[in-house]
C-alpha cells in the first residue's frame, strides 16, 4: 500500500522496488498513465513524453498528472496499491476504505 504525497501541488507515489526490479525500470524509466475501459489506471512505459521515474535515498516515485488525480478523485488521503494482471501491466489501484 502506498499512499499519494502532496509536494507543493505535485502528487506523488512511491513505486516499490520489487515492482522496479522485476519489470526492469528505472530512473530513466519514462511512465505514462493510461485509463482503459475499466477505469483502470495502467503505468506504461515509453521511450519518449512520458513522466520521469525519480530515484532518491533508494526509493523510487514519480509524479501523478493532476488530471488523473482530478477524475479519480484522490487526494493524500487516498491508499493505493499496485496490481500486475494477466498481461504484465501495472495498475494504480485505490483502496476504498472499509464501511
């Protein structure tokens, strides 16, 4: 579980480094966030115009377009966790809290 930082209007998340490793990213490693049919918001990784995968002290994140975080409605209180499906992608997926 990971959860989405406020950094002066930028919202960023920490990758775990497992997630790193095993799909072979990094720091210059560009992502872009793609919604598909489900809602699901998939990392995707592109060779060109894609957000920039930040390395610091061992940690990886990168910044979440603020767009995305708009039509999700999340916010730093938001609990996310990322999910790899039957095709290899990564999906940002939010925790909804237990009612």
């Amino acid at each position: 579980m990971v959860k989405i930082v406020n950094n002066y209007g930028q919202y960023k998340v920490t990758i775990p480094k497992d997630i790193i490793e095993v799909k072979g990213w990094s720091s210059k490693t560009e992502l872009r966030f793609i919604e598909d049919i489900n809602e699901n918001i998939i990392l995707k990784p592109v060779k060109k115009g894609g957000i920039k995968v930040v390395a610091n002290a061992g940690q990886y994140k990168i910044t979440v377009p603020i767009d995305v975080i708009d039509d999700k409605g999340w916010s730093s209180k938001t609990k996310l966790r990322f999910v790899e499906n039957t095709n290899g992608d990564i999906i940002l997926r939010e925790i909804k809290p237990r009612k």
